[in-house]
C-alpha cells in the first residue's frame, strides 16, 4: 500500500503527463503482479462497489475524531474531497504502520459488503487506526472514491505500454471490454497475444486548422467540398478480422459504449476503416450536443439511455477499403469509395453520409454559414478535393469554419467554492441578467474561462462582499460583469429564466461595465427565438 | 448612552474609545499599536505608531525610516488616558505581541496573529488572562493539525538533500518576514552561500543589522552566474513561482512552506514540486487550547473560519462572537509588501491554466 499511496500522491501533484506516465511506467515495472492488476483496475474505472453508505462513513469518522456533524460538514466543504477529509480529521497517534499490500487491502475491504453495519464500522475504524493519514486518504478513494487524479485510460495504456515494450494500439485493445481482477491476471491480461491485437489498430486523425481570413482567399471554389462542421463525437470505425472497433478522438476504444453501431460489423466489408462524426438522432435529423452529453462518460448504459439518447454515425472519409490504406487518393476518390458503401447500407438513418453543401461562389457560404445552428452544425469544413488524408493538425488542405459563440454580459450573483484544485477558492459562479421587474434572475453557472490571475481576483472580491449564505452558497454583491459565451440555448421549465443555455463559459471579464449595463432576460429571450 | 465596549471593532481597526488609540489600523489615526510588522496588521499613514522593539528594523523598513514610532519591551505597562497597556509575546513572528487592555479593572486582549509552538527565533507565544480574548481563526477547522515542526524541517533536508544529488537547485518558497527567519533557525544550513530573493535577502540584512542571529544570505542578481545555483539552496518569496525570476534557476525543485499545503487542492493549485506544512499560526487544538488558557468568559473571533469557530465556541460553552476585520490576507498583502528588488517582475507571464475547450474535436479527450 505504501508504494501505491506514494504513486496516487505523485500522480496526483503533477499535470504534466509525461510525467504521471514516467510515474505509472516505474509502478508497472516494479509493483508485483498482483498489486498492479489492481492499481490497472482503479485507474481503468474499474473499482468494486463496497457496499458502503457514504454517510454512515462519515458518522463513523466525526464520531472518531470527536467533533459535531456540522462541523465535518463545514471541514468537507473547505476540502472538497471527502477521502481526504475524513484522513485529515481522524486522531493520529503515530504508529500507524501497516505493510498490507494494496491487493490485501482489496481482500481486506471485500469482506465488507457481507458484514453487519456493526461489523463494518469495526472493520474501517481498523483500517484507519493501521494507516497514515495520506494511505488513510488513498484506503478512503479505495473503498468509496472516484480517482479523479487527472489519469485517463490513454495515459495508463501509454504507461502499460512503455513498460511492457508494447504497441499502445494492442494495449489499448487488451485492456478493453469486460474483465475482473478476481478472474484473470496481468500476465494474462496484458502479456498474452491476443489473435487480433493488431486488427483494431487506428490511423491517426487528421485535423483541420481554423480559418484564416476570409473564405474567399482559399482561390477557385471549385477546388473545394464544403460540408457541415458535425457537433458530435469525431471517431473512427474499424471493420477488421470480423471485428468492429469504435475509437474516439483523444484515441480512445469506446466500441462498448454505442450499442447501436455494432450492426455495421454485419454490413461492413473487412478491412473498412471510416472516419466521421458520432452524433445523437431523432427523427432522422442530428440533435444538439447536449442530448448527446447525457450518455457520454455513463458506465452503464441503461435502456432509457439508449432510448432517450440514440446516436447515428454521420461518415464522411475512408482511409482504407479492402484492406489497404487509401489515404493518399484524394478527397474525391475517397468520397466515391464512401458514397459507394453508403449505398449499400440497409440501416441509412443509423449510417448518414455527411452531405455536401452546394454552392459556385463563396458569397454564398457566407449566406448559409449564420444559418449553421439551425442545423444542428458548429459551421463549416471545408476540405480540398484532391489533398491526401494526413496526419494530425495540417495546414493547407482541411479548413474548418466556425460560428462564434452566442454570448451575453451577465452579473456574478452567486459564488461558491471549488474542489480538487481550486478547494478554499470561489470558483464555481451563477450569472444573471435583469428580468423585466429590475430583479437579477440567474440563467447560468459557470466555472471556467478564466486565468489563474482573474480567479484569485474575483475570489478577492468575494470573500470581501458576501451578502448572504446558504449552506455553501455565498450571495455576493451583484457588481462584476462577465460576458458569458454559450453554444445553444433551449426553454426550459427546470430553470427560473425559463430558458437553458448548453456549454456556458466565461469569455472574459468586462471590468469596463457596471453590473446596470448587463444585458436583460428579454435579450436572452431573443436569442431563443432566433436558434430555437 | 450604554456603555461602549473597551474595544470597539469599527471594521477598520479595533478601537479603544477611552484611549483614542487604535490597534492595527487600516486607515491613518493619530495613535496605532501595532501588534506585528505583517502587511495586513501594519499599514501606512498613521500619525504615531506603538509596538514592540523587535518590530522596529522592520517597521522602519515599510512603513517609511521616519514613522514616528515608540518601541516597548514585552509586559512593560504604558497608560493612555487611564486605560492600561502592555504586548505580550504571541510567538507569530519577530516582534510579534498580543495587546492587553485594561480599564476600571476588566481585561481584553487582542492577540493579532499567533502561534503556541516555539520556533527558535521570535520569543515564544504567553498566554495572557483575560475577560475578553480577541483571537484569530486562519486555520480554524479540525482539518488542520500541524506535525511537530522537527518533522517538517526533517522533510526539507531531505528534499534539499535529494535536489543536490540531482544537481537541481531547492527553491524554498514562504513569507519573507517570520517563515523564512524560522526555516533559517530550523533547517541544516548548506555549507557554501545561500542564495536569496531581493525581499527575503534585504529583510533579513536588516535583522542581521539589527542584531538578530541570522547567517548572511547572496542576493540573487542577473549577473549571478547561473551555474552557481545548481544543487543550491534558494530562498524565495511565494509570489515568483508565477513570475519569470524563476527560470534562471533550471533545473529546480520548487517547495513551498504554508499551512495551506495541508490540502490537495492547495497544494496542486499552486503547482509546486513539495509542500511543507509549516505555519506561524495556530492549528485546531492549538487554537483551542489559547482559548481556554486565557480563561476569557467572552471571545471574538476575527479573520479566518470566525463563523464555524465562534459556533464551535458557543456549542462547547464559551460565549463567542464572528467579527469581520480587514486582516488575513497576509498572502495577497505580503507578496506586494516586501516591494524590495525584484519581485514583481514577470508577473504577466503566468500562465492560463483555464481549460476552455475551443475545440469540440476535443469533447471526449
């Protein structure tokens, strides 16, 4: 455990990744077998439910260190993590020094969810007294946390990789899908060849740049397809050895995670990778990102998931067809193989093919570019018919086109304090705009957007103008404006405004306008009416 | 009229009517006692200035060499218009004293800010009975629990030790004034120069001048030979480690000393390599204990958790009160304080460490 917890503590100090990946590399390479099969199991979301009621923990752990309720309450709040809270709170009396190791601690917490509530509480308060206070904090994240310590699947797999001399493709695939610690090993897991290690292989992305000046500079505009900048999930679709494999971008295998894909394994030809854009559908016509939002990072994918948030993919490239790379035809040889394949689709609602938008001059993209949220699309992309397909962030060939964010100035009403690394800080705002009777009513909250710098000043400010307190809210005096960007808005009936705004972030501080000059419900309301 | 209370808190000062005299003022008066040289407790502008004679050097050195100030010694009574004066040590930094006010036989004390361990340089804190204890409440939540300061001390050699075999340079980061002159006392001292930011190193000359025990410091120049600072120990106030000062010193480890560093969020906020939890104010049970040993029937409570204590207070039968007070921010005040050599410089180029997702290719990475 004293290993792991040293791991956890470094991990967790630093945002550099190359770093969290030398970290994890030096772990996998001298922790034992066992130890990291389970350390592999946390950070791949992995970890077992304990059966154990958050809040009798944290009775059990005020009791201990002999303080009230509202007081552990209050000391939570400043710490923003309650792991650690409890670790911070809890008397020690410095022979704490168990050499358990992290799997027989997992052995030691698995005979919980069997116990009484009596023999339970005996049972953490034992493991407490055993540890120190930052093993006390890694045993509390073991039995009831989330690992939220900036570690995702990619860096674990890079890290597996590094220190098993493996590709990170084949790793990625071994350590996806449905496993359990108890039933295999990491010899098994992650040393063995598998039969298609090598088939769900990705090709990297290519990305395109944002738009310099004016469209019209990019020449004759029939040297270019344009289409519609998708606002979904930008993944690749594998079709190899009989195996279908979904990655994200940000290189993630995710194949589990849409359900509603996985015909295309009976209707694929091998060898057929796609790119294209994973968004949810209704009714044959995209959604906003938002009703997409809800499904994204769930564990379980329950009916009414699927049912309230089905999602289609909208293809529009092919790097390989038959099994060979095709990604140096261009543009428009790649198109026709696609346009090929998507004729044969039997399911064509589920499998779109992004259309091209028509246009001969591009004063006409600049006519249709302000009608992009109408359907349902962040604006353009705008792609060369004969450039290859690239690798990565190119310039030249791939041009994408966007529509500025909707935005408003509203006034900082509410505030209250942030977790993890910005615990102590007032990071967390409500904005709000005047309502008709001169009343500020809030429409949106807001946490990121500013720098380091502006934090610290805004929590200054805070701190020094609390009008009022509910539980951890502040009411603060309605003086600072910020010009609050969002990228669609819809009514709702949840809300007081009336109205709900999707991915609402700071754009900037605007110290130059009193809290008067922010703008009205009335002006929200007429963004509504335009995008709804 | 009722009765005004013997210390009035006026939001800029605490008052003391019968005397005309305010302590810690955040605005010009005629008459302020100063209960420490800290920039949130020591403002400018006052007409005459009180305080205790280790604070002087320091006093002089912000607040103007010309400040009409009168210096006393720990316990020694002074009388303004019948009411009853005198400091006692608070164990906070250098210098640093609680005021104890009496009149017509009752007795208030305003602690400032105060610690109960000794830390081997400034005279250890005394408890002072009284009716009335005015205490602060910086680290008034049972989360913070501070280990004996050997330990601490223990983990900055250790750091320092493992930075030398690296050839890195040991930036140690904390307030000039009270941190830096304890870790001097504290740690083992290198045996070639220490080297120090224009703020800690011109404090400390001052002390030094003064007659306190302190090892002389190399003020860091840009014309240092940067090769010098490898596997060196660098003293730094908090506020370079956003600034552009700081990259001289490539390779480096960066350490920060603050009670702050007892938690996660504070420590990863501040990006730095190791945090030492070592404060100069007192954590829960220290605070706890004050309280009682001063055997006051009233308390307020002034910057810091004054809610959540005072309720604490109240709940385990001692009578309290949250007051509201401009102290308390040492950090934002002191970085700006020691305005001595170069320390504000490159302050512009602190990062941007908001995560604004422009890119919508990016939703799931």
């Amino acid at each position: 455990m004293k290993q792991f917890a040293e791991l956890f503590m470094n991990l967790d100090r630093t945002n550099k990744t190359n770093a969290k990946v030398e970290l994890m590399k030096n772990y996998f390479l001298s922790a034992s077998d066992e130890d990291k099969m389970w350390a592999l199991t946390l950070f791949t979301g992995r970890r077992p439910s304990f059966k154990v009621n958050r809040t009798q923990v944290k009775e059990w752990a005020a009791a201990e260190a002999n303080i009230p309720m509202w007081l552990f309450q209050e000391s939570y709040q400043s710490v923003g993590d309650l792991g650690e809270t409890i670790s911070l709170i809890l008397p020690r009396n410095g022979s704490e020094d168990s050499d358990k190791s992290l799997t027989e601690w997992f052995y030691y917490l698995g005979l919980l969810p069997k116990m009484t509530d009596e023999e339970k509480h005996d049972h953490i308060l034992q493991a407490w007294s055993q540890l120190s206070q930052h093993e006390t904090f890694v045993f509390n994240k073991l039995l009831m946390g989330s690992f939220r310590i900036g570690v995702s699947q990619t860096l674990v797999v890079r890290a597996l990789a590094e220190a098993t001399a493996t590709d990170s493709n084949v790793i990625a695939h071994r350590v996806m899908g449905k496993w359990d610690p108890l039933e295999t090993t990491f010899e098994k897991l992650i040393l063995d060849e598998g039969e298609n290690d090598n088939a769900s292989r990705p090709y990297p992305f290519f990305l395109a740049y944002p738009i310099e000046g004016d469209v019209s500079n990019l020449g004759n505009p029939e040297d270019w397809f344009v289409e519609w900048k998708w606002d979904g999930i930008r993944s690749q679709i594998i079709y190899r050895n009989n195996e279908l494999f979904i990655w994200t971008r940000g290189e993630e295998l995710s194949t589990d995670k849409f359900p509603e894909l996985h015909f295309l394994s009976s209707v694929l030809p091998n060898g057929t990778v796609l790119d294209g854009e994973i968004v949810s559908y209704f009714d044959n016509k995209p959604m906003p990102f938002n009703v997409l939002q809800t499904r994204i990072g769930r564990k379980n994918l329950t009916k009414k998931v699927l049912e309230e948030a089905p999602v289609a993919f909208i293809a529009y490239d092919i790097m390989e067809a038959n099994g060979i790379d095709i990604r140096n035809l261009s543009q428009m040889q790649r198109r026709a193989q696609l346009e090929e394949i998507h004729k044969n689709m039997p399911v064509q609602s589920i499998f779109n093919l992004s259309p091209l938008v028509e246009f001969k001059e591009w004063s006409e993209l600049h006519d249709l570019h302000p009608t992009s949220r109408e359907n349902i699309a962040e604006g353009f992309m705008i792609k060369r018919k004969n450039s290859t397909y690239q690798v990565g962030r190119k310039k030249g060939d791939w041009w994408k086109w966007k529509i500025d964010p909707l935005s408003v100035d509203a006034v900082l009403i509410y505030a209250q304090k942030g977790s993890g690394r910005r615990a102590e800080l007032f990071t967390d705002y409500t904005f709000a705009v005047w309502g008709e009777d001169g009343k500020l009513i809030p429409f949106a909250k807001a946490y990121s957007g500013l720098t380091d710098v502006e934090i610290g000043q805004v929590d200054y400010f805070i701190k020094r103008n609390i009008v009022e307190k509910f539980g951890p809210v502040r009411t603060v005096k309605p003086e600072l404006v910020f010009e609050i960007g969002f990228e669609g808005i819809n009514e709702s009936t949840r809300h007081k405004s009336g109205i709900a705004v999707r991915f609402p972030r700071i754009l900037r501080w605007r110290k130059d306008k009193k809290a008067a000059e922010a703008d009205t419900l009335a002006s929200l309301k007429g963004i509504l009416e335009m995008y709804k | 009229m009722a009765t005004q209370s013997l210390l009035q808190f006026t939001g800029k000062s605490i008052y003391c009517s019968e005397a005309d005299a305010h302590i810690d003022p955040w605005i010009p008066v005629d008459r302020a006692i100063i209960t420490h040289a800290h920039s949130d407790h020591a403002r400018w502008g006052s007409k005459h200035y009180l305080a205790h004679k280790d604070s002087e050097p320091i006093l002089r050195l912000r607040l103007g060499p010309d400040i009409s100030l009168q210096t006393v010694e720990y316990g020694e009574k002074f009388v303004i218009n019948g009411v009853v004066f005198s400091l006692h040590p608070a164990g906070h930094i250098i210098g640093s004293a609680q005021v104890r006010v009496e009149y017509k036989g009752e007795v208030w004390v305003a602690s400032g800010d105060y610690k109960l361990e000794d830390d081997k340089f400034c005279v250890p804190f005394e408890p002072v009975k009284c009716n009335v204890f005015i205490t602060e409440s910086t680290f008034g939540l049972p989360i913070y629990k501070w280990q004996p300061q050997q330990e601490i001390y223990s983990e900055i050699d250790n750091w320092f030790a493992q930075n030398r075999l690296e050839d890195k340079a040991s930036i140690l980061m904390g307030y000039s004034l009270g941190k830096m002159q304890r870790i001097l006392k504290g740690i083992q001292l290198p045996d070639g120069p220490i080297y120090a930011h224009g703020a800690i190193y011109t404090l400390n000359d001052r002390l030094r001048q003064a007659g306190f025990d302190l090892p002389e410091l190399t003020l860091v120049t840009k014309e240092t030979d940067k090769k010098l600072f490898r596997g060196s120990l660098v003293l730094a106030p908090p506020s370079v480690d956003s600034s552009t000062w700081i990259r001289k010193f490539n390779p480096y480890s960066l350490g920060y000393c603050s009670g702050w560093m007892a938690l996660r969020g504070a420590k990863n906020r501040r990006a730095v390599d190791q945090g030492f939890i070592l404060s100069d104010h007192v954590d829960w049970q220290d605070l706890n204990t004050a309280v009682i040993e001063s055997g006051a029937e009233k308390v307020y409570v002034t910057h810091g958790y004054t809610s959540i204590f005072s309720r604490w207070l109240n709940e385990n039968g001692v009578e309290a009160g949250e007051v509201t007070t401009m102290y308390g921010n040492e950090e934002e005040t002191e970085d700006r304080a020691t305005g001595e050599g170069p320390e504000s410089e490159g302050i512009e180029n602190k990062k941007d460490m908001s995560p604004i997702p422009d890119d919508p290719d990016l939703k799931l990475s």
